[in-house]
C-alpha cells in the first residue's frame, strides 16, 4: 500500500508514490500539454499501485472551497486548455481513496516545515521566484487558506525610484511577480536571469522589492521562518542583498531572527512540492481513520 503524490506544474506534473515510512518508490515528470494526454500518463503510472491515500498540490489558482461548486476545479489560468477544469473530480473518479488538494507553493511550504529548511518550526513562508512569484503559508503546522489560498505574488509594491518599467502581470502590471518575475529581468535587461552577471544593477532592484513584499509578509503573519526556492534563488549573491533590502526597509521595527538564519534557500530543492504533497497524503489517510474510529 502506497501513498501517492502530485505536483500540479504549468510545465510538468511530477507524479511519486512513497511506502509508509514516506520513502520514495518511484518518481515521474509529465509534460503538461492537453489535460486529457495529460491525465492519461499521470494515470497509467499510479494504476500501478495500490493506493492509501493521495496529495495533490495544483498550479491554480484553484477552487478550495468544498461548498462551493468551483470545488477542486483549476479556475482562472491561461494555460490553454487547463480553465475551469475539475482535476480534483477526475482523481477522485479513478481512485476510490482520500485526497488532499491545495497549491502547489502550499505543499511546498509544508514539505518545507516537515522535512526541509523550515523543519522543526510551526509556521513557516514559502516563496518561489522564476517564471511567476507564488507563496504558500503554514501556521500552526497547518496550510493557511481563508476564502481562498494566499496569492502572494500579487500583492502590489512601492515602485523602486529607478524603475520604470510597466510590468509583465496580465492582472496587475506592477504587482510583485510584474516586477520580480524571472520575465521581469530579461523585459528589463535583455538578457536572461540565469546569464545575467552577479554585478549587475538589476539584482540590487531585485531584492529591494523581493525584500519588500517578505517585510510585509512578516508584519502580517509573523512566521518563524522564510524559505525562498525557485529558479531566480539559485545565486548566492541575490539571496545577500534580499537579506539586506530586508533588515533595510524593515527598519528596526519589529524584531525577528537573525536574518541569516530567519530567510533561507529551500531545503528540498526542486522536491518541496512532491514531498509535501506525499506528506499531505498521509495526513489525509490518517484523518480519515481518526474520522472513521469516531463515528
């Protein structure tokens, strides 16, 4: 018996199943092209196993509401094809079994507290920066959502006074992932983030709005620790000058952590979703026994 996993990507779904001590068997990456093609790969490889439970950590944004109709479904994407589609239903079809559903930065946030940079705490933020900006939160060692999940890369910024360039957000223009996004650098620059040189002044913007949006993460919710992950945080100097922009514009005002140990590189590079959605999946399974031993 297995407990299986999904990391819902844009790009890929990278689709594992662990044994009961949540070591992995087997791993895959499908290619997210049309959902049907799709979900026929991503169902041959867990009709292999006997399942105990699953998670499911989706690119969204996503319905996770369940008295609403939107329940399970991926809503407002422009990924073609993708809009209003119920992933969670089609699962829940083929697989008799309980299922975990939240965000793919929400599993990674979890995967995070449980195994990760974050391990040992209770609350913790993670933010991925590359080709958009998405966030997920833990508190209480529990996924944080309200009436829908947090989308933190749309919060809006104070405009750094160099910058003038409109954005590249469909929504928002100038909110973070306008202007922090792995696009935002070669929009501005020309070049791609991963060959633009370490001295090159676009970083010192960078992390003056990357270091901005963490300060108000941090006034609001107060974690006990900030993961960064993505493509963009694969560069030493970046996560530096983050760090500084930080305790800058944070001004003394409230205290926390020594930065060098409080805002972090993720732990599970480029797995914190599929162990966090793992993770999940037992944690539904054993919900389910303790909802099932009181009734």
């Amino acid at each position: 018996m297995y407990f299986g996993g999904i990391e819902a990507g844009g790009t890929k779904f990278v689709c594992a199943v662990s044994d009961k001590t949540q070591q992995i068997i087997e791993k895959i990456s499908v290619p997210t092209t049309t959902p049907e093609e799709t979900l026929a790969k991503v169902f041959q490889f867990f009709d292999q196993y006997q399942l105990l439970s699953m998670g499911i950590g989706s690119f969204g944004p996503i319905g996770i509401e369940p008295t609403k109709d939107n329940y399970g479904y991926i809503l407002a994407t422009p990924k073609p094809g993708w809009a209003e589609f119920d992933l969670l239903g089609k699962f829940k079809e083929r697989y008799q079994v309980p299922i975990a559903w939240t965000t793919d930065v929400n599993a990674a946030a979890f995967g995070e507290l449980k195994k990760g940079a974050a391990r040992g705490k209770k609350s913790c933020i993670y933010l991925t920066v590359g080709t958009g900006i998405g966030g997920g939160v833990v508190i209480d060692e529990q996924i944080f959502s309200g009436i829908g999940h947090p989308e933190m890369g749309h919060m809006h910024v104070k405009r750094h006074p160099n910058d003038e360039y409109e954005g590249t957000c469909p929504y928002h223009k100038d909110c973070l992932e306008g202007v922090a996004a792995g696009p935002s650098l070669e929009a501005r620059t020309g070049i791609k983030g991963q060959d633009l040189p370490a001295d090159h002044p676009i970083w010192d913007m960078q992390a003056y709005y990357i270091g901005q949006a963490l300060m108000s993460y941090v006034l609001t919710l107060a974690p006990e620790k900030i993961v960064l992950g993505g493509g963009v945080m694969n560069q030493d100097h970046l996560l530096m000058k983050i760090r500084q922009a930080f305790v800058e514009q944070m001004a003394g005002y409230m205290e926390t952590p020594a930065v060098s140990d409080y805002i972090v590189r993720w732990g599970l590079p480029n797995e914190s979703g599929i162990i966090g959605s793992l993770l999940l999946a037992e944690e539904v399974m054993n919900e389910n026994v303790e909802a099932e031993r009181r009734a």
